[in-house]
C-alpha cells in the first residue's frame, strides 16, 4: 500500500505571468506550467484514488474559493479550479482552458498558501497522509506578510511540506520584489520546505523520477545449518526476505477496436454504449475467446469442437497423452518443507559471474529480533572476512519447489545483510561446445599458435591499450567532484520505460502535438563518453589495423551460377560419378532435393534453368497431392532449398518468377482445393521474394516494400 | 502437424509486439535415426573377463540399449524431437506401413524397428522388450545370409528423413557398426554407396559413424567414446556410445546470428549468441479429452473479440492504446513504432570496468553467451579472441549499450569474459567466450529495508568462522552439474511411471538435500561453540543497551538465534515468532512520529492492538489497522 497523497498546485496566473523573459521562446506561465504538468500526471499515471490533488489559481480575474467573504477582500482573486480529489482526463482538459493568464497583477500569495491548508485540512483530517503545497509564482504579487507565524505552525502542526519555486528568482536583473523574496524563503524555511527557482526545478525534471515501492517479504523462516530435527548441533536462526531487483515495467498498451458507427435509425438498442459522449475516441476492447478442438477424422475439416468443461488435465510423454484424472491432480507435485538450508560455502573469487539465474534478494534478520540480528550478523561478517560465499537451498514455502541459491554478505556501517542469488540446476546448463579462443588445435591434435583466427601480438597489445584507455572506473564523478564510477546503476534509468510513460503524459496534455524528443539522459550511456574515445582513438585505430576486420561483400560470397563441391575426405569424386549420366538429367520426386543440387553442381547454365524448372514443379506436385496439409512440409523444404539456392547463385529471378506464380495458383485456388494453409507456411517461414539486398546481384529488383507486400494474402497485379 | 511457427496468439502483449526473427527458417526441431548393424560379429558377446563392469551385451544389443536410454532421456529433455531406428543386415525386412509378411524388397535386409517420429509410450515399451528379452531379441536379430546393400540402407534412411522430417534444422543419421570397409572388392557397389552418401549429405543430413572396434588391438581414432570402450577400464560400450551421441548435442540455434559487437566507434565486428543457461521448467500441463478411444490432445486456439459485440476482430482493427486518467491514450501504429525504436539491434561498448565493480545483486535474468563469427566480418574471431583474453588476464568486464533484437527494449549489460573449463578428462563443460549479464536499471532497484544493526562482536565472528571453514564444497566452487532439480526429476518421474504403466515411486532421490551427518559430524561442535557464546554476547549487548531499549530487551527472552547446546535447539527455535511480533509502547511511538507506522508488520501491529484493547473487524485490512493506531496515538495527543 502506497502512502496516500494530498498535493495542492498553486499557480500564478496573474497577467505578467503572460510575459516573456530571459530569451526565453514562451511565456513564463507556460514555462511554469510545464513543470506543473508534469508533476500532475505522474500523479494520474499511478492511477491511485488516494492519491489526490488540487489546483488553485493566484490572481485570477473571478474569485472562487471556500474562504472567500463579502466582509474582507484578503482572499480576492484566488480560484480553486479543482478540489482536492483524484484527476482524471476531464479535468485535464478543464483545466487546460482554466490556467491562462489573467488580466490582472492583484491577489496575495499567503492567501493563496491558506486557501490551501484551509483544503488539505478538510479532506485529509489526522490521517496518514503525504501533504504538500507547491506554489508556483514570478514573486511580483503582493505578499503580505502578516500571519505568517500562524501559516508556519500549523504547516509543522500537520505536516505539510512547503514547495515555492520563483520564475527566475535567481536573476538579480529581474525585478522580484526582494521584500517578498525574503518573506517566501523564511515561511519555507520555518517550514522545513523547499525554495529554489523555477529552472532548477525544470531542469530536476529531467531526472527520471522512481516509484518506491514498499518491501513486502518473500519468504520469513529459519535460516539454517544442519537439520534442528534430527541434530543438536543445528543452527537456526531467523531471517526475513525481500526482492532486491523487480524490473520496472513500461506501461503497456492494450488493444482495442474501433467500434463501428452505426447509422442512425438502425437498431442498436443493445449495442448502444452508454458512456460514449465521454470518450473522444469510439474504442471498444478486445477480449481473447479460446476453444478447443480435437482431430476427429468424421467431423467437417478433421476438427471437432469440445467444451472446455469436457476437459480434464494432462501431460505429454513423447507423442502419449497422459491424463491426470482430478484426484491425482497433485501426482506430480514435489513434496516440499519450507526452509532455507545452507549446503555448504564456496569461495567468493572461484564464483563466475555467468552463473546468475534470476532477480535477487536481500536476507535480512527478523527486523524486530536483536538476538537474530547479532547471529546473522556474525555469519555475515564470518563470510566476508572468509572472502566466501554461502550455497543454500531454498523453498520459500510449503510446497514450492526448491531452488538453489549463492548467499554473498554485504556489510555497510547501516546495514548488513546477504545478497541472495538463485544458482542453476544441472538441467539448466547446455553443453554446448566451442574451440578454444586462444589456441587452434588441428585435426592430428597439434595445437596452433599462429592462424588467422588468433590475435597476434600486435592485435593484443592494442587491444590491451585501448581496454585500459577505455576504464571507466574513475571517469565519472562523485558528489564532491572526486574521480569515481561511471555509469553505475543508480545514474542509469530504464529508457523504455520512461520514454513510453513520457509520450503517453504528453499526448494526455497535449493531443495534437507529435511525439517528443527522447530526453538526453535516457540515451546517455548508449554510446562511449565523446572525451574518453578521444583519448583511445590511436589504440582503438591500432585494432582496426592489426584485426584487419572487412566486411564480407555479398558480392564475394556468391559465383554468379556456379558452386563449390565438395570433396569428401577419401578423395572420391562423387560429382564425376554422378556426372557420368550426361544429358539432360530428370529430378526424381522421391530424391528431389539431392538431385536439384546435385544438377546445379554440374554447373552449366542450361541445368541450372532445369532445375529450377523442375524442382518447381514438383513442389506444385506435392501441393495438389497433398492429403490436407500431408504435403507441405516437403513442399515448404524444397521452396526452402530453392529459395537458398537462388539467392547463392545469384539467379534470384529464377525463384521470384515462380514463387509469384505460385502465390496466384496458391490463392485461386488452382491446385486442388484450399491451400491456404499453404500459403501461411509460406509467410510463416518468410520464403516470400528474395530481395535484391539479401542477394548480391546487379539489378535484381525486388524491393523492400514489393517482397513485403507479396507476403499480404491480397493477389495484387 | 502444421507448423505455422509464428502462430503463437494469446502472448503478452509486449512480446507479441517484438520482431520474433530468431525463428529462424526452419522448424527448429532435431531427428536422431539410428542404423545398427546385425552382422554375426555384431552379435558375438565380447570375451568373458572377471571385472564385473565388463561388457556382457553383444555390440547390437548394446547399441539399441543405447538408444533405449537416448530415447527415454530425449522424450523428456526435447520432447517435440524425432527418434527412430533402422536394422540392416538383418533376415527379416520392414519398412514404412509394410507388415512383416508382405516381405516388401524395396529395401532388403533393412529392419525399421521404429519409423522416424516423436516417440510414444509404446515405442518405448516394445524396446525396453527387445533389449531384455532375449527370446524375442535372437527372433528377430538374425543375420542375413546375404550381404546387404550399403546403397540400400543409405536410400532407405533418406527416404525415412525426406518423408518423415521434412524441413528440420537438424537430421542426423548415427550409423553403428564395426565394419569400416563395406563392399571391400565391389567397386560398383562401393560407388553406389558413395553416390547414396552424397544425396544425404545434399539433403542436409549429417552421417556419424560409430565405429565399434572389430579388433580391440587395432588403433581406433583418439575419441574419448572410442578409447574408453577400447581400453574396457570400466566404462561399457554402452556409455561411451551415450557421451559420443550426447557429446554431439550441437547448438540448437543460435539466439541470434551476426550481430554487430562495436568494441570502439567504427570498429565492428560480428557474433553469435547462444543460450546456455536457462531454467527448465516441467512441461505445462495441457487439456485431454478422454471421451474418445484414446486420450487425445485438445488444441486450443483463440479468436480476438470486441469485448461490447463479441463481435469478431481481424489483427489490423486492432489500435493500441494507454490507460490514463480514466481514459485511453492512443498512438499510431507508426508512432508507436517510433516509441519502441532505439535503433538497430547493437551490442555497444562504451567502457571497461574492472570486474568487482559488478555488485553481487545486479542481476535479473540468466546471462547469453557469445561467440565471434566470420560470416559477416572477416577477422572477427581474432579480435573477439584479443578482447576476450585481456579481459580474463586483467579481470575486467566491458559496458554495453545491449538491443538484442529489433524494437527489444535497451538495457545496459556487463559483457563478461568467460574461461574454458575441461573435467578431468580434458573435455569441455565451459566454453570459452564472452558473456552478456543484463544489469539492472535505478528503477528496478529495490531499496534494503531498514533495520537495526546490532553488529556481532570479533570473537562470535571468530567462532562463525570456525564453522564456515569446516564445510566447503569440493573444490570450493558450486558445481551445477551435481545439483539435479529436484521437483523437475519427480515430475517426469512420476509422469513415465504413469506412461509406462510402472510402479510408481515412493520416494524422491533428492540430491539437493543438505548432508546433515556430514555437517553434525565435521561443524557440530563448532556449532555449539557459536551458540554459547552468542548467549553471552547477547546477555552482554542486553546490559549495554538496557537504557535505550528496556521495553525490547524485556520481552525478548528465548529469541530466535539457536543452536545452544543440549536438546532446547528446537524449543527455542519454536519460541521465536512468538515474541518477535511484540513490540514496545516507545517504539510504537515513535513510529507513530517519524510517520512509520505503515512501515511495520500487521502482524505487530495486530498483536499491539491487541494488547492496547483496541477492537479491530477481524476482516482489517492493513490500512485500517494503521489508521487504528494513527488515530489511537492522536487521540491520546488531544487528551
């Protein structure tokens, strides 16, 4: 549960705060309200009814607000525009009309502040509440400072923070009433509240700002050693567990449809939305329906629905279905106490980073147990001072299933704890192999030291050079101008995340207007700092000198009609053999594949055609024989083929011609019955046109937009 | 049987909203065949020798045990893969919906025990019959009279891949015999093979031969499989039959291919990235219907629906928009387009950190692996090598701008450098490389929450340390490899016990469980040690503090921390969270004036409640429990 907020706006609306200042390109009240915007809907963007805010117009022209009587005029020009309450989108669009500048310079800033305490106090009672007032002004009204005693005790009294920030207030050219200055900073700092200047604001804003969100524990329960069962000798001791990383969303968009207009008169009692007058755009949501369905060799389509309550649950085991029936359902299910039991310790150097598997946590002891607290921190700085690690096996309850986790210690003057981090099983790991990258070991295992895969030392001395050229570890700077950390994670933030939060705020305000730049500091660390390159630009030209990296041509890759063949390690010459044949040789369907290449080994530019010609056929073949969709795969694999082999030799025509040629037949369905399905593998598996960049010839036409095109089930000319 | 590989609906949202290029062409799926020769050699028994592990199976028997056990493990491990298996040689013929009687001579001396397919129940059992039924095995593992065509078995296994598996990423034919020069003195036999071999090889299909030594002296090529069966110290052929083929468990794909590592501005060169480390979950459960003969699979798919109509919608209907303030936001599909783009897929440099600046904590999901390739760019394995080697030489890791594919979301990555790790056969468990670990951002942090710290003084350190020393892992490093899941093994336990029709098992063999005797044995006193002198300690801290914590220390009596000595372990354990959720009037306090009141448990602030009389609904919530004592402590500031 988030705190609940109660937040009033108050904003300057008198008439100078229509003018422009200090070069800048608009006027003072749209720069005061860009701030004011943004803060409002980061409020509306958490979607929380408790957290409430208000906004109250200073020097208006009307005068609007609970405070206000006919008997004195000291709350005059003053305008609640929104009571205190959650904002929504209508009361953005109000508002938006509301906050303009006025035609006049009178009303008084500390009425203001009253109107404002006089609404938090009404609303938020003694509950638990975040209470804030944040004034908004360019300090040229009037400013009477009588009473001001009463303001600050009773902002101490219930905790209300005091926010003013001045339009240019730091400008000793600008004329700011100095007497009101004094009068703001000592309220603010009676108040224990802030008091900067407008740009300084501004210019935080580009900080991305974090939600916190409160710990909620994960699992709270002994940490142990040995069994306290069965032994003596255990040890337990009590600890609780927090997340420590949960990756913060961006929020995401949910799909919906435009509902279509109906023409009036037409029935649409039932369809009729009654909300629609609220929503600027006719969208309706859109929902999933799932059915199932089970082959059935009788039914239409070989396809038979079923009702999901005609159901039960099972597994696979190879091509065997395995129901469970609903009293067994828990068969399968690992029996398992809740626990986190120590196997073991490791040493911290030996640990591969690699090995990470998921988010970590954080261990900490029982919050409110001294004597927990102590133990825990024994083992803590046990470790740490051991340089070792902890392996432990966690359920975090009864019945989950056990993983196993690396407990590392932390120890800082406010706080120790352990760091855990879930390690993998033996079934998580993939033996995949790779040669080694520092040696070549031939087939007679002599091992190489020289190749062209290996670096020479030229190559490793500039590598070595521009690696320490590029340290990062003391580029950046702390907060007292010391060298320090570069990029560490707490100056990083998400840019998915708060570029989408950023976009949707703007076009909520502003709906007309197109996307907004993407703020500098999202895309700070995508690329190395400019004066750190400067100083590795000669090892970084040394690399590129001794690597000697070239991109592959496409050109190169490919010979124009013709192959390498391979030679099998015997020395055999199977071409010879096969070539033998001579003449014009028929691909058999059976051995289609094998025998397409092997016809365009032989080179000549009439087999190639043949080929192609060929095995073109037999894929309609396999099409129009197909037992419903029996056929495709086959047919798929030789497009396939065709398609790589095309592309290679550089004939890209002799695929592209036929493929379109297909299509037609595909969709008109010229080849036997519905081959749709067909087609959707074909798209599926993107064996649409060969594109002239995917294919180094001169001249191959077919463009981007044309190949994406043809995949579109629309026939087109 | 269509595979429409994109077809995956229903996904959520942000997924479904990324380019899926990793796809790749083909389905990604593996069909193993195995061809196993029935020649009299292969079916004499190797020579009585007194070792127990010797082998006692003849060279067929123990291959199709083999692939017995290949295909028990595979149709857990890779449960969409294909496995079949071909006699040659043998008397009998079969082939594809043939019967036995029919004697179809398409393919003579050619035995398809198992047509290529996804393996069932059945397939299983009729193996696990053949292999331990000795009667049933010498029917039907009679040699020919007549020599078989190589020609023969070579056309029919590329026929079984081009009917069967059709458009696989990997087809792989494992052809076990001990005859390395068949048709010695047919030339034209000897061609016609070569040409057959050919075909397979032009159909994609890789050929492994496993030699079986005919001869046990004769010099077998230096593969670990062949060495081991050779020198017999133990290992049986069967085994060393089984790490050859799982050995041959080539990278399935690639997550992606040749992208682009910029090391410095202009300096690009190309890799690959493959998933090495990834949880295996047990296989989701799916809906059976048994109202027919056989259970059967019921597929489900999914149609999108005006939520207002029920109205069916076609994909372009669909717009995309935000939730805000009550209403949606919406962008076109071009500008959301624009709202996803930060550029092309990249991994980027932009520093070199040495590694122990990479906290323990910044991680979130499993590293990807990476390897240099030259298919784009010539000479990007030598420069990989050069970084890769002083970055392990100096301990350091490179900073990443990271986009992995098309519209992915940017993340910051630690590249890692990763060393070749051999067992102690020299063979490879590691390989060597470099390694992409995502880092979390700001946001994703989550503070630590606060506590007291009440340090352990030096000497109950010391006596920690003592119990901290007595049990490292072997070789003081964790190794995975010994650590089965064990909820994962229970699972397909349980799910062939039930396949097969098995007795079902018991118990658990759970290899995760600590080793308590080990522990009690080698730690035990140690233990005990530790715990009499925390008593002490905190005896010693409880006076210290008494002034500042009177009320804490009061109340606090038995708390958590056991392992004294004698039998009161438990008792004392037990008697913890009791106590632990009381807490004192002043802390109460003064939580109630620094505003953290919601900071603490309900629990605590239940048990207080309690204490103080103050009646709560026994629904409450946190929020009216905490307004409860708020306006207790307000009340109370009136009065």
């Amino acid at each position: 549960m988030a705190q609940k907020e109660a937040t009033v706006y108050i904003v300057d609306l008198g008439k100078s705060m229509g003018e422009k200042h200090n070069g800048r390109e608009i006027s003072d009240l749209d720069w005061a309200l860009t701030y004011i915007w943004d803060k409002i809907t980061t409020t509306i963007s958490n979607e929380r009814k408790t957290a409430m805010l208000a906004v109250v117009g200073l020097r208006t022209d009307g005068t609007l607000n609970a405070l206000d009587n006919s008997d004195e005029d000291a709350y005059e020009h003053i305008t609640v525009f929104k009571e205190l309450g959650q904002a929504l989108m209508p009361d953005v669009r109000r508002l938006k009309q509301q906050l303009v500048p006025s035609n006049t310079d009178v009303g008084d800033a500390i009425s203001a502040l009253v109107v404002a305490i006089h609404m938090i106090t009404t609303v938020t009672k003694k509950l638990a509440y975040t209470r804030k007032i944040i004034l908004v002004t360019n300090g040229n009204g009037s400013v009477d400072a009588d009473g001001l005693d009463a303001i600050t005790s009773k902002c101490k009294e219930d905790g209300i923070e005091l926010v003013i920030l001045g339009v240019d207030f730091d400008d000793p050219e600008y004329g700011v009433k100095e007497d009101n200055k004094n009068a703001v900073k000592d309220l603010v700092e009676e108040c224990n509240g802030l008091y900067g200047t407008l740009g300084f604001a501004i210019d935080e804003m580009v900080i991305p700002r974090m939600k916190t969100v409160r710990p909620v524990h994960s699992y709270r329960g002994y940490l142990t050693l040995g069994d306290p069962e069965n032994y003596d000798t255990a040890m337990a001791i009590d600890v609780e567990r927090y997340p420590r990383i949960m990756v913060a969303k961006a929020p995401s968009a949910s799909q919906f449809v435009v509902r279509p207009n109906m023409a009036p008169g037409e029935t649409q009692s039932q369809f009729a939305p009654s909300d629609e007058d609220l929503k600027p755009s006719d969208l309706a949501a859109v929902k999933n329906a799932r059915t199932y369905q089970v082959p059935d060799e009788e039914a239409p389509g070989g396809k038979r629905d079923v009702e999901q309550d005609e159901l039960s649950r099972g597994f696979n085991y190879g091509s065997t279905v395995v129901p469970i029936e609903e009293a067994d359902k828990n068969v399968t299910d690992f029996e398992s106490k809740q626990g986190m039991d120590i196997i073991g310790f490791v040493v911290k150097d030996q640990y591969e980073r690699y090995l990470d598997m998921s988010k970590t946590n954080v261990i900490i002891a029982q919050r409110t147990n001294e004597k927990a607290i102590m133990a825990l921190s024994s083992f803590i700085r046990a470790l740490y001072e051991l340089d070792t690690y902890a392996v432990a096996r966690l359920v975090p309850k009864d019945g989950k299933s056990p993983t196993m986790v690396l407990l590392a210690p932390s120890v800082d003057a406010d706080a120790e704890c352990l760091f855990e981090v879930e390690l993998p099983f033996a079934e998580d790991l993939r033996s995949y192999r790779f040669p080694a990258l520092d040696k070549i070991v031939t087939v007679s295992g002599k091992e190489l030291k020289q190749h062209r895969f290996l670096p020479g030392d030229d190559l490793m001395d500039a590598m070595s050079d521009y690696v320490d050229a590029m340290d990062l570890s003391t580029f950046g700077e702390d907060d007292e101008g010391n060298p320090s950390e570069y990029a560490t994670i707490e100056e990083t933030f998400s840019p998915a995340l708060h570029r989408v939060s950023q976009v949707i705020r703007s076009r909520a305000i502003w709906p007309d207007e197109k996307l907004p730049p993407v703020p500098e500091i999202l895309v700070k660390y995508s690329n190395p700092p400019q004066e750190l390159i400067n100083n590795a630009k000669a090892s970084l030209k040394a690399i590129a000198t001794a690597g000697d990296v070239k991109k592959v041509q496409p050109k190169s890759k490919s010979k124009k009609g013709r192959r390498d063949v391979p030679k099998p390690l015997s020395g055999l010459d199977v071409t010879a053999l096969l070539s033998a044949q001579g003449g014009t040789v028929k691909i058999s369907p059976q051995n289609a594949v094998p025998e397409f290449r092997q016809l365009l080994d032989r080179g000549s530019h009439e087999d190639v055609e043949s080929a192609f010609q060929q095995l073109g056929k037999i894929v309609r073949d396999l099409i129009r024989n197909s037992v419903g969709g029996s056929g495709y795969a086959r047919a798929l694999e030789a497009t396939r083929v065709m398609r790589e082999e095309a592309t290679d030799l550089e004939v890209p025509d002799h695929y592209n011609e036929w493929m379109k040629k297909l299509k037609t037949e595909i969709l008109k369905e010229e080849l036997n019955g519905d081959r749709k399905d067909m087609w959707f593998m074909i798209r599926a598996n993107r064996m649409g046109l060969i594109q002239s960049k995917e294919c180094g010839a001169s001249g191959a036409g077919v463009g981007e937009d044309e190949a994406k095109e043809f995949l579109s089930v629309r026939l087109s000319i | 049987m269509a595979d429409y590989s994109n077809h995956n609906r229903g996904q959520e949202d942000e997924e479904d909203e990324e380019d899926i290029d990793e796809t790749g062409y083909k389905t990604i799926k593996d069909a193993v065949l195995f061809a196993i020769d029935v020649s009299s050699t292969m079916l004499t028994k190797p020579p009585q020798q007194d070792s127990k592990k010797a082998d006692r199976d003849t060279p067929t028997i123990a291959a199709l045990k083999c692939a017995y056990s290949l295909m028990q493990q595979r149709i857990i491990s890779n449960p969409n893969d294909m496995m079949g298996i071909l006699l040659f040689g043998t008397e009998k013929s079969r082939f594809q919906d043939e019967s036995t009687s029919s004697r179809g001579l398409s393919y003579p001396h050619c035995y398809l025990l198992t047509d290529l397919d996804v393996p069932g129940a059945r397939d299983i059992k009729r193996l696990r019959d053949l292999v331990n039924d000795e009667d049933e095995a010498n029917q039907l593992l009679r040699p020919s009279n007549d020599p078989v065509s190589m020609a023969n078995v070579l056309f029919c296994a590329n026929q079984i891949f081009t009917t069967k598996a059709p458009n696989f990423s990997s087809r792989r034919l494992f052809l076990v015999t001990d005859n390395d020069t068949p048709h010695n003195d047919d030339k034209a036999l000897r061609s016609a093979a070569a040409v057959r071999a050919k075909d397979l090889y032009d159909l994609g299909v890789d050929i492994i031969y496993s030699a079986i030594p005919s001869d046990p002296d004769a010099p077998a090529p230096v593969t670990k499989a062949s060495r081991a069966s050779a020198s017999g110290d133990g290992l049986t052929l069967l085994q060393s039959l089984l790490s050859n083929i799982n050995s041959r468990s080539a990278p399935r794909r690639a997550l992606f291919s040749n992208m682009a590592f910029e090391i410095g501005p202009g300096l690009k060169i190309s890799i690959k990235g493959y998933i090495i480390i990834k949880r295996q979950e047990p296989a989701r459960s799916s809906y059976v219907y048994t109202g027919g003969e056989r259970p059967q699979l019921a597929v489900g798919s999914s149609t999108l629906q005006a939520e207002d109509t029920a109205r069916s919608v076609e994909k372009v209907e669909i717009r995309k928009a935000y939730k805000f303030g009550g209403e949606t936001v919406s962008f076109t599909p071009e500008e959301i387009a624009e709202i996803k783009s930060f550029g092309d897929p990249v991994l980027r440099i932009i520093g070199f950190k040495p590694l122990s600046m990479l906290p323990i904590w910044a991680n979130y999901r499993p590293s990807t692996f990476i390897y240099p390739s030259e298919e784009d760019i010539i000479g990007s394995t030598r420069v990989f090598s050069a970084l890769q080697q002083k970055l392990l030489k100096d301990q350091k890791m490179g900073l990443a701008w990271y986009i992995p594919r098309r519209n992915a979301t940017p993340t910051l990555a630690a590249v890692i450098p990763g060393a070749e790790r051999l067992d102690d056969d020299g063979v490879q468990v590691m390989p060597p490389g470099l390694w992409i670990h995502v880092l979390p951002f700001a946001d994703d942090v989550r503070q630590i929450p606060d506590t007291s710290v009440v340090q352990a003084p030096d000497v109950l350190v010391d006596r920690m340390r003592m119990v901290v020393q007595q049990l490292q892992l072997p070789k003081a490093v964790y190794d995975p490899k010994k650590y089965p899941n064990p909820s994962l093994q229970w699972f397909y336990r349980i799910l062939q016990a039930l396949a097969l029709e098995e007795d079902m098992p018991e118990k658990p063999d759970d290899k995760t469980l600590p080793r308590y005797r080990q522990i009690d044995k080698r730690a035990g006193e140690y233990v005990l040690d530790w715990g009499a002198e925390l008593e002490e300690q905190y005896e010693i801290w409880k006076m210290a503090n008494a002034g500042r914590h009177t009320a804490t220390g009061a109340t606090k009596r038995g708390s958590a921390a056991a392992g004294e000595s004698g039998k009161r372990t438990k008792t004392v354990a037990e008697a913890t969270s009791k106590s632990s959720d009381m807490i004192s009037d002043e802390e109460m306090r003064k939580a109630f004036e620094t505003n953290k009141i919601n900071k603490l448990t309900v629990a605590v602030l239940k048990a207080w409640c309690k204490q103080k009389g103050i009646k709560l609904p026994t629904a409450a919530k946190k929020g009216d429990v905490v307004d409860e004592v708020t306006s207790h402590f307000e009340n109370k500031m009136v009065l």
